[in-house]
C-alpha cells in the first residue's frame, strides 16, 4: 500500500458556521483520532485530500500529517468520509491515527476478473457485495482483492469464504454472503403467443 503524506491545520473552532466556511475557503473539516490521544480538530485542503486518496486503494491509503505541533508525522488511515450527496464533493474526513504494527480492519474494494462461462451462456452477472472487510498490518492493506469468475455457471455463486485471502491478510466479512452470482438467462422463457 502506497504511503502519502496530508498537509492539514490545526484549527481552534468547531461548530457549523466554521466548517462552513472552511469549504467555501476550499478546505474539509476533519478529526484526527486514535488510541491512546485525544481529538484534534484540523482541516485539509480539498485538493489535497482528493490526490491523497485517488487511485487503486482509494481511503485505504497510509496518510502521513504533516503539520505543527504533536500530530507532525504521525501516521493515519481516511476512517470515514462524508460527501455532499449532489455534488460528490467532501464534507468531513475523519483520520484515524494507527500504529503500524498494530492490526486494523478495513474495507478493500472487489475487482471481478474474466468474463463468467454463465454470463457467455446468456445469464446476467449479478455483483452483490463491492467491498470486503479485511484485517491485517497497515503495511499488507490491498488495494484490491481479485476475484476470478471465469468458471462462474448459471445458477452458481462465488460467496466470501471461496475468496482466497492476499498473504498477511485475514477476511473478517461473513462468509456465507454471496459475492457474485450468475442469474437465469437474460429475458427468461420465450413469451406464450396469445390466443
């Protein structure tokens, strides 16, 4: 997992006219917590925070701060990150200091690899679950987990226990729950002429 360093400021006030006014400033509200410490309230520049998390394993970035004061170098992942519902635009971030050699659990995103032998046979993908949970060190975060459906038949399901899990990392998600299925033939039966 790729390491990035944030740019945030500390910041005295909190409440709804601030963080207001930070985003028309072009800057997130945000809140870095952990173990052991306690809340901080910073801001990051939008434009900061978008290139931090772009790319493959998007939230799922190992965060360096860089800013004054105690929180300077301190490592942390994106725990939570609300966005406007219009616009897609963030509104909060919240950071969770880690340790890196402490376990955390994090949601990885699913990739489907192959066209499915049920899908070239006239079924329909039905791609259930999109993220998994995983657990493991801050260094082993995947970017992805690769699920191959090539072999995947009409009527048959790929569920979270047959995923294999990447080396040093343990799947925390039930595994029972359907990951992918391949559903009926498109368009069913043929229709009945009417009488």
């Amino acid at each position: 997992m790729s390491e990035q360093v944030l740019n945030v400021e500390l910041r005295e006030q909190t409440g709804k006219g601030i963080s207001r006014r930070l985003r028309v400033a072009g800057r997130i509200p945000a809140i870095v917590y952990g173990k052991g410490m306690e809340s901080v309230a910073v801001s990051v520049g939008q434009r900061d925070l978008s290139e931090a998390i772009a790319g493959e394993g998007g939230r799922n970035h190992i965060l360096t701060l860089n800013c004054e004061g105690a929180l300077n170098g301190q490592t942390v992942i994106v725990a939570d990150l609300l966005r406007d519902s219009l616009k897609g635009t963030p509104r909060h971030v919240d950071l969770h200091k880690i340790n890196l050699a402490d376990k955390v659990k994090v949601s990885v995103k699913i990739a489907l690899v192959g066209t499915a032998a049920g899908a070239k046979a006239g079924g329909m993908v039905d791609f259930a679950m999109h993220q998994i949970e995983v657990e493991c060190l801050p260094v082993h975060i995947p970017e992805q987990i690769n699920v191959n459906i090539t072999e995947l038949t009409l009527g048959h399901s790929i569920h979270v226990g047959d995923i294999v899990a990447p080396i040093g990392t343990v799947i925390v998600s039930d595994p029972k729950a359907a990951v992918v299925s391949i559903l009926g033939r498109k368009g069913g039966a043929e229709a009945e002429p009417a009488a």
